[in-house]
C-alpha cells in the first residue's frame, strides 16, 4: 500500500503542524500523557487510513472529529 507524494507531503505537514497541539488536548481531557500520545498517533493513523485526505479548510477542527471518535 503506498500513499502518493503529495498526500503524504500534506499529511507530513499536518503532523508537523499539530501534534504538539492534539496530544495536549487529549492530554488535558484524559489527564495521561502516556494514553495522550498513544490516542494522538491513533489519530494520525487514521488519517493515513483516509484516502484521499480530503482539502481541509480547519484542521484542528477535523482533528478534533478524528480524535473525539477514536477516544470512543
């Protein structure tokens, strides 16, 4: 299974961009760093599974989306 350029250019940039920033908030809502981390590349997994990543106009928004549904 191979991702095409780009997608994982956006996705690399995604990941650069807020992961510091999810992992906080799910480090916050669960009050564990180590089970923050864990549901924060979760997350970003998820992403890679979601192809193609659609054009987001609010990223942290859908990260939220991702992050809330992975917690359940």
């Amino acid at each position: 299974m191979s991702v095409p350029h780009t997608a994982a250019l956006d996705l690399a940039l995604l990941y650069q961009d807020h992961h510091g920033w999810i992992t906080g908030w799910l480090r916050r809502k669960l009050g564990d760093g180590a089970q923050a981390q864990d549901l924060a590349q979760d997350t970003f997994v998820q992403l890679l599974a979601a192809r193609p990543l659609p054009p987001l106009e609010e990223p942290r928004a859908y990260l939220l989306t991702v992050a809330r549904r992975t917690l359940f």
